[in-house]
C-alpha cells in the first residue's frame, strides 16, 4: 500500500504553486521517507496533507449517518444492555430526493429486531424495503403490527408512529427478523421540497425519529428502542487520530 501527498513550498503566507509535488511513500515506511524532508518543508507538508485529508472526509461523512438505539422499556436490564450494543441504523442519501435507512444486528447475542417504526419529519412514504437474505432469513412488509412502536407512549413527546411508515418480519415473526448478522433496508421518498440534509437535521433534532421492536432476547424477552446518539464517520475518528498525532509530533520535534 502506497500513501500519496502533496508537497508544497510556502513563501510568505502563500503556497507556490509551481513548488508544489506529489510525494508517494510506501505506507509501512511512511516515517522514514517524510523525515527527509525536514524542517520547515515538513510542516507545510502535513499542513497541506491534513487540508486534503480534511476534503475527503467531509466528502465521505455527508453521505452516511450511523445512529445507535436508546432502550426505552428497560423491561429487562440486560436485554436493554444487548439491544443497545448490538442494533444500529446507516442513514445515507441514495439520490433521486430519497433516503435509506439500513437496520443492522452485528449480534453475537440472540436477539430479532421484528418491527421498525419512523415518526414524522421530511418522509414522504416508503418506496422499497431491501432484505438482506431473500427467500430465506430477514423478511418484512408493511404496515406493521401492533401499528405503533410498543411502549413509545412512555416517552416525551409520546412517539406516534405515521400512518404506513412502519414494517414488520413476516411469519414466523422470529427467523424472519433481523437476527445477529443481518440487516434490513428501507428506503424512503422524501416530501417535495426536502432533502437528505433536511433528513439529517430532523433526526438531529427529534422532528424524526425511529423506532425499533426487537424480540427473542436469550431469555424470550423483547424491548423497544429509539435512535440516539449518531456515531462518528470512521473518517472523522481516523482524521482526528491523524491530527492529534501530527500535532504531537511537530511539538517533539521543536523541542529537540
């Protein structure tokens, strides 16, 4: 693997664009050959490499949102505890002024999520659901039943899933669900006007919100749960890592 940089002289606050080369280095070899560059060169190389790294992540980051799920029946402690570990939602922005929400059980504890329920925000109505093992494995249709999220009436503002914006596992309601290692995708068409960012900034603010019913906890239980807290990109954490450890590395070589 091969890492690719820019490197650029600056002068005076500005970058000379005729100074300027693409420097690829071996990835397992990174350090050695950058440190030959040296001095002054070598900040302004990694000042022009954490702009570009910057620009691909920002990139990145807008096209897909990973949220968690919040317990909100707690029926059982430790079936919450799984659930909340175990389920997540990718929000990304398909085009064609639609939205998909993908359902993930990345397990290992026995657990089916059986019923997704979505209430209010920019959705228009469902356009597709994609199951991740057709003909045998996860299945849903919609509507779901019961209708709405079970227990969403403990939460404030009490959760009032939207007429057809829900959908259930079909018989046998367990097996057909969304067991550790499978997903479930849901595709919406979005209200005239709206787009994926307004999607973003209802689940932001709780204009929307999803719910999930999941049942066949080890011990037979279900619990119902609400999205939470979304998750850092993978890029936004690795382009973190990066600049902190840049910094801390200009800072030891100033110091010797």
């Amino acid at each position: 693997m091969t890492i690719s940089l820019l490197w650029c002289v600056v002068k005076g606050g500005a970058v000379r664009a005729k100074r300027c080369a693409w420097l690829t280095v071996p990835s397992g070899n990174m350090r050695s050959n950058v440190l030959k560059f040296g001095g002054d060169g070598m900040r302004k190389l990694i000042l022009v490499t954490i702009v570009l790294v910057v620009g691909t992540f920002c990139v990145a980051a807008k096209a897909s949102f990973t949220y968690t799920f919040a317990c909100i029946t707690d029926t059982n402690p430790t079936n919450a505890a799984i659930g909340e570990a175990q389920m997540f939602v990718d929000v990304s922005d398909p085009g064609g002024s639609q939205v998909l929400f993908k359902f993930t059980n990345i397990g290992p504890d026995a657990s089916s999520i059986a019923d997704v329920y979505f209430d209010d925000g920019a959705l228009l109505g469902i356009a597709s659901i994609d199951n991740s093992c057709p003909g045998g494995g996860v299945s849903f249709s919609q509507p779901a039943t019961p209708a709405n999220l079970p227990g969403g009436h403990t939460v404030s503002p009490p959760f009032v899933t939207t007429d057809e914006f829900s959908a259930d596992s079909d018989p046998p309601v367990q097996p057909n669900g969304v067991n550790p290692n499978e997903w479930l995708g849901i595709t919406f068409n979005l209200q005239t006007g709206q787009d994926f960012d307004d999607v973003i900034a209802d689940l932001a603010s709780g204009d929307l919100r999803i719910g999930i019913h999941v049942q066949a906890f080890p011990d037979g239980g279900s619990e119902s749960f609400i999205n939470g807290p979304i998750i850092p990109a993978p890029g936004a954490i690795l382009l973190s890592s990066i600049g902190v450890g840049l910094v801390g590395w200009l800072r030891r070589r100033r110091s010797l």
